[in-house]
C-alpha cells in the first residue's frame, strides 16, 4: 500500500486503474504506464527498480524512465498523494453577503412549483437575475401560499465567486455564475422529486423519448445547447441541456428548464424550431442576445429516462459528420475534462464506473446540425445499445 495513507479505492479498468481517496472528492485516472508505476510504487518498491521494471516493459533508457516517473511522482505529490489536498469549506464571505441580501429591500424573490412541491428563489440583482430567472418562468407562481412550507435557496455574488445557499446553509461556492446556476437546478429538480437519489451529476444535455435518451457531453461552447434545441425541433424531448442528474439506476432526471440559445445558432434553428423561437424573447447575457427556448417536457414535471448512450459533441465548421466509438477510459477522460460528480463512496464510484463500461460511448465530430441529430436519433433506434 502506498506510504502514509491507510487507504485507497482502486477499480481496474482493462489496462487502465480508476484511484479514489476517501477523504478527497472525486477520481483519479491512471493509463497503463501510469498505472505500472502505481502498482510498482504501492509496493514499496526503491525508485531505481521501478525505472528499471519500465524500462524493460516499455523499451526506453532507465535514464529516460526515471526522469519521467520522478516527474509522475512530483505530481502525484500535489493531487493523489498529498497530504494536505482538501476542499475548502465557504468562508465568513458568503454568510455576510447572505445577511446583506435578506435585509435588502433590493432581493429578487421568485416563488416556484415543480411536481407539486414549492420553493423561493432569493436572488441579489444584477447578473445573477439574468442568470437564473428567465430559466424559471415556466415554473414560477405569483406567490405560495403563506402557511406553506417551503424549501429557500439563496444565491449571491462574493469578490471572486458566487455561493449557493440551502435555508441558509452553503452548498455550493463557483467561481463561474454558470456553474453557481448548474448547482442551483440541480438542487431544485432533487428538491421537487424526494423519491429521486442524486448518485451523479455530468456537465452534459441529455435528449430522447419518453423511455429512453442520449447524454450529450462536452466542454463549453462545443454546441450541446444548439444540438438539444435543433433535437427538441424533431419531436425528442429535451430532459437537460448542461447538467445531467443520475439517479441510483443512472436514469437522467428531466430539468424542465429553457434552453439558452446564443444569436450565432438562431439562423441555424430557424427552419428547424421556428415555434419556439418565435416564442422566445430575446435578452442580453453577458452583453450578448439569446433567447431562452421553452421545456418541451409534459408539464412543469421532471420525469427520468435511462441513457442509451453517452455522447461527445464537437462542432466543427467544414468537417464531415464522424461517429467514432470510445473506451470505456477515454469517455471518464472526456467527462473529466468537461465536469462530472459521482457520490464520493466506494459502492457509488463502482456503480457509476460499471455503468459507463456497459453504455455506448461515442465522440461525433458534426459541422451540419442535421447530421449530429440524425446520429442522436440512430442511437436511439438502435436496440442493440446496452443500457
């Protein structure tokens, strides 16, 4: 076992290893040669017999070996191994610009119902508004009745990074507003279906049917949001747009809120979701237009569906449309590289971990957005996918 830590959760995948510490939030990923001097290193093997043993696997110097395991080791030493990598809780910030925004007469209070189940929305004006409020016009009432119980959730700005409050407590502390209002969704939909355990959460869309849907990954800007709304235009509904809630059996939870659709995708979804646009007003976002597209899930409810696949979405201008199959290895790199949460415990990452092994898992390269929907619709016809 590695020194000085008592514990590690390892999940071999094929040549690769998973690596998790208890007392830190999230996953570690391993390659093969990464794993070698993991396994290597574990063993209290001396530094020059490692070089030696990946030496002898990988056909390089031992001079060359042992430069680069020190390097893996010094970083190691400030992330898998260190003894001081922790999160860090919300400071006295957050809790004083809570006060401020409960006594200021400025607060933006937005009165909700989602399956039945009430909640308000306490929010400091400004971008935040902006933010937040237009994603909750399908669900929002005049008013809750005054005798009812009611959750509250509070967001306000600190200096550098915006905290995400619980009837008082923080949650959530993001440096992004984006990723503050992603926290505040995912709360709410948990919130308004109690039945519904959160064992993951991915930075993805997720579209389909009534029983069935693809998870729509990848970074910022890579065009998830385009692609659910032009997917919301053929009939498939539209469960999430950035943020995919999994439950205990990995079902996507329905997120029944606008999709943001920036002006450079407008002319591109004209002809494809001309009643939603024609709709939608147009607003300004960090100084640019958009148009927030309404929920096209029945209701103001948040059904689920299992995910026949999980997806990463690259537009590309001038590329032909490429489907192209990934490990089970190079799909957590792609959520690694996008944002993904797994409940932090041994049974939950396990889970999470064999669930990805059984699920299709794709990249598409598209330039036209006819072509990346005819792939999503594929996947969802095809009943040979495992889910």
């Amino acid at each position: 076992m590695i020194p000085d830590f008592p514990e590690f959760w390892q999940f071999p995948l094929g040549d690769e290893l998973v690596v998790a510490r208890p007392d830190v939030q999230g996953l570690f990923l391993l390659n093969g040669t990464a794993s070698v001097v993991w396994e290597e290193y574990g063993s209290g093997a001396p530094l020059a017999e490692i070089a030696h043993t990946f030496s002898g696997l990988y056909s390089v110097p031992e001079a060359v070996a042992r430069r680069d395991i020190e390097a893996t080791l010094a970083n190691w030493s400030e992330g898998l191994l260190s003894s001081t990598f922790r999160g860090s809780p919300a400071h006295e910030e957050g809790l004083s610009r809570l006060r401020s925004l409960e006594s200021s007469t400025q607060a933006v209070a937005i009165d909700c119902v989602l399956n039945g189940r009430g909640f308000r929305v306490w929010l400091e004006p400004g971008d935040l508004v902006e933010e937040i409020a237009p994603r909750l016009d399908k669900i929002a009432v005049p008013r809750l009745p005054a005798d009812s119980l009611y959750l509250s959730f509070a967001l306000v700005n600190g200096e550098d990074r915006v905290f995400v409050f619980r009837d008082g407590l923080c949650i959530a502390e993001e440096e992004k507003t984006a990723a503050a209002r992603a926290i505040l969704l995912q709360e709410i939909t948990s919130h308004c279906d109690p039945g519904r355990e959160t064992k993951a959460i991915l930075h993805a869309g997720a579209c389909g049917t009534a029983t069935d849907c693809v998870i729509l990954a990848g970074a910022s800007h890579a065009g998830k949001s385009t692609l659910c709304a032009a997917l919301m235009g053929r009939g498939f509904y539209c469960y999430s747009d950035d943020s995919a809630v999994l439950d205990r059996e990995f079902r996507v939870g329905g997120m029944p809120f606008p999709v943001m659709v920036r002006e450079e995708s407008w002319p591109v979804l004209e002809s494809r979701v001309a009643s939603f646009v024609e709709r939608a007003p147009i607003l300004q976002r960090w100084g640019f237009n958009v148009r927030f597209l309404p929920s096209n899930l029945p209701g103001s409810s948040s059904p689920s569906a299992p995910a026949r696949a999980l997806m990463f979405v690259e537009y590309r201008p001038g590329s032909a449309a490429k489907l192209e199959p990934l490990s089970a290895f190079e799909a957590l790199l792609g959520l690694q590289q996008s944002g993904f949460w797994v409940e932090h415990n041994r049974e939950s990452i396990g889970r999470f971990l064999a669930w990805i092994q059984r699920l299709g898992r794709y990249k598409l390269t598209y330039s036209r957005i006819d072509d990346a929907c005819d792939a999503v619709a594929g996947l969802l016809a095809d009943n040979g996918c495992e889910y």
